[in-house]
C-alpha cells in the first residue's frame, strides 16, 4: 500500500551497509535512483537520510498521485468531487513537499510525452528544490514514460552527474610552472604571494629584484 513505501525504503536502507559490506562497497558514496513510483520512496530518504547518499536522481519520477491522469477520473468519480474539491485533497505521501527540504544533488530527467506521469510534475520538482544542492532539469523531447534511456544524451547526462557528485567539479588545470621571464614580469605583490604560498621567508628582501632572485632560487 502508499502508506507502507515509505517505511519500507527505510527498512531497506538500515540493510544496505550488511549488504555492500560483504562485496567490499561499504563506505562508498550510494546515489539514490528512482524511475516513476520509486521517486515517493527515494525523495524520502534522501530527505530523512541525507547524510547517508550523496545525490538522488529522478526519472519520470511520479510527484503527486492525485494529478496523475489515470488517477483524477477514478476520484471525480468515486467521491463525487469536483476538480476544486480534488485538489483541496492531502497528498499520500507529500513527496513535493519533502522536495523542498532536500539537500542532496538533484537530477531530474522526464520525457515531454510523458503521459503515465505529466512532465508538469518533473518542473515542478525541480522548481520545488530548494537553491542550496545543485540540481539539474533535463526533458526529452518526444520521449514518453518508458523510453526515457533511448534519449541522444541520457547516459552522458547521468556519467556527468554521478561524476559531479561523486568527485566534485571539475577542477581547473594548473597553472603552468613560472619560468625566469614570468618571474620578472610580476609585480612586488604578486612575488610576495608566490613566495608566501611556498612557504619561503622574504622579510630580508627590500628590493623587487632581491625578491625575483630569492623566488627564482625556489622554482
């Protein structure tokens, strides 16, 4: 039933370390990955549990079960409500809401024919995460609800995530090595830092020049 997901996916996150450890994994960053349904469970625990998984994707994630398609005539129907009164209606499980505390990297990937799960639901997902954790929206034109890893760029999408999540930014290339010409075209500050980041002494230098030839000395 909804009212047991939830509590179930915790169950089955307290076994995850018995279960990586004997496989050598334990200690591992663990991504949650949830495709439709899943997403109820996952947006859980990577809300109540964001200490223990490093990012959380969504695909064609389900969002409000209420505003799925298939779901609002059945209700009209059985209760006699109008759209009005629908949407007055508690969410099961308030999984937009527990979006908006989230504080793990997010990834959101939804086809723009998605007619299981509106990609309506996928915006505002992403709309709902709060600017602190880096998120991403990515839709696929033409793609429906099951066919979202046929996209051009789906896996290059996920790689790149996995990649940012798992070992940071990119970071920038160093800086090429200072050669004799370089160390006479900077001026006193910047010698002075440069010799600072080396952890060279240069309080007995007061000219420029004895501070090129001091760095000089160093390189």
């Amino acid at each position: 039933s909804l009212g047991k997901l939830c509590p179930d996916a915790e169950s089955i996150a307290r076994q995850l370390p018995s279960l990586l450890r004997p496989a050598g994994l334990e200690g591992l960053p663990l991504i949650l990955w949830a495709r439709s349904i899943g997403a109820l469970s996952a947006v859980h625990l990577a809300v109540c549990q964001p200490a223990d998984f490093a990012g959380l994707i969504v695909e064609s994630g389900l969002m409000s079960i209420k505003e799925l398609p298939v779901v609002q005539p059945m209700l009209l129907s059985l209760l006699g409500a109008t759209p009005d009164a629908l949407a007055q209606l508690p969410e099961p499980v308030e999984t937009l809401s527990k979006v908006a505390r989230l504080a793990v990297p997010l990834l959101v990937l939804h086809g723009t024919q998605d007619h299981i799960v509106p990609v309506a639901q996928a915006q505002r997902c992403f709309e709902a995460c709060p600017p602190g954790p880096a998120k991403k929206l990515v839709l696929a034109p033409g793609y429906s609800h099951n066919d979202l890893s046929g996209f051009p760029t789906y896996w290059a999408e996920v790689r790149d995530f996995l990649r940012c999540v798992t070992e940071g930014p990119p970071q920038a290339a160093p800086a090429p090595p200072l050669g004799s010409e370089e160390v006479g075209r900077l001026s006193v500050a910047e010698l002075k830092a440069h010799l600072g980041a080396l952890s060279v002494d240069y309080s007995h230098c007061v000219e420029k020049s004895e501070l090129a030839e001091l760095l000089r000395s160093r390189l």
